[in-house]
C-alpha cells in the first residue's frame, strides 16, 4: 500500500514538473537575435553564378547539390563545347538532372 502510494506521488510530483517546463515561456537573449534583413543584402549581391565564367570551386561552393566532381564535369563540358548559351543546356553535362537544375534556377546565369 504505501509503495502504491508513494509511486502516486512521484507520477503526480513528474507529470507536474513536465507541465511547468512546457508551460514556462522562453526567454530569448537579446545577444543571439540577429535581423535576418542584416544580412540579406550580402547575399543578393553573390547570388548570381556566370556558368560561363566561374571555376569549379566556385560551382562548387556557390550551388546546391554540385560537387567537386559535378562541378568539373560543368567545366570539362564548358571547355569542350564551348560556352553556355542558356541556363537549361546544363542538362546536357553527365550528372546534371532537371531536379539539381531546378534547385538553382535562381542562382545560375548565362553571360
């Protein structure tokens, strides 16, 4: 009997404490909150890739889902058949499938 009793004042004393801590709001510190405005500028001024003019390590860094080795079959392709007369002839270079071209769309450009 007391064992039951005791085991009810633990789950009572557990189930109180678990509603305290989700109920209890959340103290941001002031230190750690930056305006995502801040630094957005710095990257709309990179955003844009020249697929004719970058390097491998800058495909590399600069898109999404491109590799070492993707990004120096773009630039083997680029060498190979010469510049990049639209975005979409991307396609074209082995690795390189509509979703990775659709993922950095955006990103990409053809000078």
């Amino acid at each position: 009997m007391r064992t039951g009793y005791f085991y009810s004042l633990v789950f009572a004393f557990l189930t109180s404490a678990s509603i305290a801590a989700i109920a209890a709001p959340v103290v941001k510190s002031e230190v750690l909150v930056t305006p995502p405005a801040a630094e957005q500028p710095a990257k709309t001024q990179s955003a844009k890739v020249d697929l004719n003019g970058a390097d491998a390590a800058t495909l590399q860094r600069e898109l999404s889902g491109i590799g070492k080795g993707k990004a120096e079959a773009i630039v083997a392709y680029r060498e190979s058949n010469g510049p990049f007369s639209s975005v979409e002839e991307l396609l074209e270079v082995k690795g390189i499938g509509k979703a990775i071209l659709d993922r950095n769309r955006e990103k990409l450009e053809v000078n």
